[in-house]
C-alpha cells in the first residue's frame, strides 16, 4: 500500500501539485494586489516525504487516514504573512471576498496562561483558475490550506516546528518551559511593534 | 435490505450507448414523499420505499442518474459551522446515507428537506439514488414537484375519470438535482452540482435547496466569479485584432453592468446579449480553463467596474473616446477648454479605420 500511495502521490506531487502551487501563487498575489503590509506570499506542495510521514500516521495503533490522497487537505499550502497582528482580520476578510471556505480557525493556546502557537487558518476551495489546462479537474485536490499570519509568529512557528515538533527525545520540561518562554516573546513582540504602528499612524494621521 | 447493509456495487450496471461500456452502476434507489412542512408545529411523517433495479421506474431514473453530470452545472460548497469548524450537518446526513444506504437513513435526507420545504414549494417527491463510476461514489438527489391530472379508465362502454393530485414526473425535465461525488467515503465531499429546472432561469437554484436544504452556497463567490469575467473581458479585447468584434466586447462591457445581483455565467451573458459568435469566441477562448466560461456566480457590478481596466468617455458632440482605464489619462490629454467645455488630445498611429451604421 505504502509503495503504491508513494507512487500515486509522486505522480500527483510533480504533475499536478507544483504546477497548481505556482498558479495559485499568482491568483493569490493578484487578490491581495494592493493590500499594505504583506512580507510575502507562498503556496508549497506538500513535499512526498511530508506527505508519506503524514499518511502513514497511527493514532491507537490505527492509521489516521484511510485514504490519505483524498483526506489530507494540505497537499497545497499558501501562507500569507503579515507584518502587524491588525493586518490579520482585513487579509482574511479578502481571502474570504475570493475564496470558499468551509474552515475558519484561529489557531492559538487553549488556555490564556499558555504561550505556543498563533495564527489564522483557512480550508478553502481550490479555484479553477489556478488548474493548469494540462491537468484534469477530477486529478487536483478540491481544497488547499491558507495560513495567515504575522512575521513573529510565522518565524516563532518555523523554529518550533524544526526543533520541537518531531524531536528526537521527549522534551524536558525546561525545554518545554524555553519554548512557551519565545512564544511570549514573540507575542510580546507582535503586540508592541503593533501599539507602535498604531501610535505613529495616529501621530502622523 | 437492513440498516447495517452496506454498498455493494456492479448491480445494474448502465451502458454506455455510445462506447458500449459500463458507465454508471447503481447500487441503490430510495423515495419518499416530502411535504411542506416548514414552520409547522408538527411534522408529517415520512413515507419511503426502495425502488427496484429494474422496471420502468428504474429506466426513468437510470437516465436521470445518468445524465446528472451534464445537468447540473452550478457548482456549489458546503458551508462550514458559524464558528468556522469544518463541519456540515447536511453533508454529514448525506455521507451518512451514502455509507449504509438505507431507507431509514435516506429518511434522514428527506427529513431536512421536509424541514424547510414551505406550501409554495408543495410536494414532492424525493429520489435518492446510489450509485458508483470510474471516478467514485456517487450520490445524485432529485425532487419532483407534485402535478395534477386526470386518469380514465375503461369500465365496459364507459370510462371512468378521476382528477389527481399527487402526479409525479409528469414532465421529467422539471425537477431539482444534486449531484456529490467522492472517491471514498473517509474523503467524503466538500462540493457539488445543483440544478433547478423549475426555475425559469435555470442558472438559479431555488434558496431552499441550495442555501437551505443542502446547507451550500454558490462554490465561486461573488467577487472571484465576476472579476474572472472582468479579466477575461479584458482579455479578450487586448488579444482581439477585428476592429468590430473590439467594438462590440466594449459595448458589451458596458451592458453587463446592468446584470447587479443575477445569477449567471459567462456563456449565459454571451447569450443574454446575443453577441456574435466572433466575440463569444474571443471571450472563451480568454478564459484560463474552458470551464470557466460556463461557471455560475452572482454578478457584482462593484467588482466589475473595479478589474475592468476599460474606459469609454462619449462627448455631447458625438464623439466617443475609449481606452484602457489605468492608461486613459496618459494616452487621452484631458484639459478644460477657454468655453468652459472639456478638451481631450491623444495622437499615436492609425491601425483601423471604418465606417459603421451604429456605434
């Protein structure tokens, strides 16, 4: 199974999920045409090794996905990152303007004394118009993942999930504790360099 | 056929008229009687049968089932819950349904539809039919509205005549369908296809099929639907080279403004405005897939004005004067004259010249 789900997102991953990521680069770049404050836009295929680890996922001793091609709905992933926490809501309500979505979530800590993880996320459907001509409808994925969120949290994001999402040992709780610790401190960061955005636009205004 | 029964395909497999092939198989057909039953304090209770795979009855239907990909032709998308979660009571009663089929899970189906069906919508009779193709599962919904007729029968020398109200598929070209398709049921689906033949337009689909029964909007939203026709447009008249067939997508961009809150397509405005098949072709051939000539979405004039990068200025003198609207004021010198009138200068090349009966 695991040779030939290889092989089938192999396939998908060159012939359909690049071509679409790069298509889809642009049409998303084109919707948000204009919008101040944007660092950067990016769409990614999900890359076969990632796809694999993801697929081949057990949760008590059961594979998560019974038919990962069709259940895995970030094969495409688009990240739009922002530089203040107030740019968030008018870019997701643009996204929304232009695409169809059927998740809305803002991820963040369950509890309000905890530090981890910020940002918005999307489920939306896949237009049309970023399928190249070469590729059938029925062979691309019908929705693709939108992250949206500021440079501190995207950066924070980055370094956890490169040293603390699949670490080699269980963490200790200090390394734990040094996480939640560069959490606040980017939201520290987020939320001043907000304040100062605000106070210096009001100043100038 | 019990509760727990579940899919098993190949059953009735359809042929394929043209390459001889099996196309379709159905595995599964369920009806129920739907009365309105909307803002009603009690709720009728729902009758149901399981259709036969063969007979009459299943030839009508296997042909409708058959033919529901090309019929249904608005996309549509479930709506997630208000709080943003990913989930959809319609659909997960549908997926449920499509994983056991089952009378009494099919009676779960026809119960949301009972739910917001009013007495304008009247009765009707609701189909369910599974079925599997190349691509997946299949589940197409239909509902007919409720007719009246008139039946004789033959007593002897005389005939007996009765008036009756609960006709069904009198004219089976007047009906709602919607069509789900997934290649497993763990993937499930996320979109579908409506159609509603019993609206005059049928680029609409009545509210309380899509919006309320299945729970959807329109899969293309508003802005995206009309600025892809406004980029298209665009298009088409920078890529056009027959001075006439520019002239008429101008005037067409013009005249489609007035579209403001329909539903439609752009194959539908080409046919509404009655444009040539020159400038249908222009504008087609300028959108990225061939599909999306055919997509449905609600106009949005507002969109519209804002991606269409067109200009047109017409003078009390006759004249008129058009050009791309980010460039109008550097190629088109706009002055107020000593008169008090407005001057406009442009010079560059000639590439066309002729005369028309019309602008």
């Amino acid at each position: 199974m695991t040779k030939s789900l290889k092989e089938s997102y192999d396939q998908r991953y060159d012939k359909v999920l690049l071509p679409i990521a790069a298509n889809l680069e642009n049409l998303l770049a084109d919707h948000l045409k204009g919008r101040p404050h944007i660092d950067r836009i990016a769409v990614r295929a999900k890359s076969p090794k990632s796809f694999l680890t993801k697929a081949l996922k057990r949760e008590n001793g059961k594979l998560e996905y019974k038919d990962p091609l069709g259940e895995i709905q970030d094969q495409l992933g688009a990240r739009v990152i922002v530089f203040y926490t107030s740019d968030v809501k008018p870019i997701s309500r643009r996204v929304m303007k232009y695409f169809r979505h059927i998740e809305m979530l803002n991820k963040q800590p369950k509890s309000e004394a905890e530090f981890g993880y910020f940002g918005k996320h999307f489920i939306l459907a896949l237009p049309e118009d970023a399928i190249p001509k070469k590729v059938k409808l029925l062979d691309a994925p019908k929705v693709f993942e939108l992250q949206v969120r500021t440079l501190y949290q995207h950066a924070w994001s980055e370094a956890e999930h490169d040293i603390g999402y699949k670490p080699a040992r269980k963490l200790t709780k200090i390394e734990k504790r040094n996480f939640a610790f560069t959490a606040a401190q980017s939201w520290g960061a987020d939320r001043i360099f907000q304040e100062l955005h605000k106070g210096l636009k009001r100043r100038s205004g | 056929m019990g509760e727990g029964s579940s899919i098993s395909f190949a059953k009735r497999p359809i042929r394929d008229s043209k390459s001889g092939r099996h196309s379709v198989a159905i595995s599964r057909i369920h009806s129920y009687l739907i009365h309105p039953s909307k803002n009603e304090a009690t709720s009728p209770l729902i009758g149901g049968i399981s259709i036969p795979l063969n007979g009459k009855l299943f030839d009508l239907l296997a042909k409708i089932d058959k033919t529901a990909l090309r019929e249904c032709d608005i996309d549509i998308m479930f709506r997630p819950k208000p709080n943003g979660k990913q989930q959809n009571d319609s659909r997960d009663v549908l997926l449920a349904y499509l994983k056991t089929p089952s009378l009494p899970r099919g009676r779960a189906i026809a119960q949301l539809l009972q739910r917001v069906t009013t007495k304008r919508s009247g009765l009707g009779l609701l189909f369910l039919i599974v079925s599997q193709d190349q691509h997946g599962l299949r589940l197409l919904i239909s509902r007919f509205p409720a007719e009246t007729g008139v039946t004789a029968e033959e007593r002897g020398q005389a005939i007996e005549v009765q008036f009756v109200e609960k006709v069904f598929m009198k004219n089976t070209h007047t009906y709602k369908s919607a069509l789900f398709r997934c290649t497993s049921i763990q993937a499930g689906f996320w979109d579908g296809l409506v159609v509603d033949k019993q609206m005059i337009d049928t680029r609409g689909a009545a509210d309380y099929w899509t919006r309320e029964f299945l729970e959807s909007d329109l899969k293309n939203t508003s802005a995206a639907g009309t600025k892809r026709v406004a980029v298209a447009l665009q298009k088409a008249l920078k890529d056009e080279t027959d001075p006439a067939i520019q002239q008429e997508l101008i005037n067409a961009s013009q005249l489609i403004i007035n579209r403001h809150g329909q539903i439609t397509s752009a194959k539908k405005i080409v046919q509404d405005l009655s444009l040539t098949s020159g400038a249908a072709m222009a504008i087609e051939s300028a959108f990225v897939r061939p599909e999306l000539y055919d997509s449905t979405f609600k106009f949005d004039r507002d969109e519209f004005k804002a991606c269409l990068v067109f200009r047109s200025v017409q003078l009390d003198n006759g004249v008129m004067l058009t050009a791309e609207n980010s460039s109008f004021n550097r190629v088109i010198n706009v002055a107020q004259a000593d008169t008090g009138k407005t001057r406009f200068t442009t010079e560059g090349n000639i590439v066309s010249e002729k005369l028309q009966k019309t602008r």
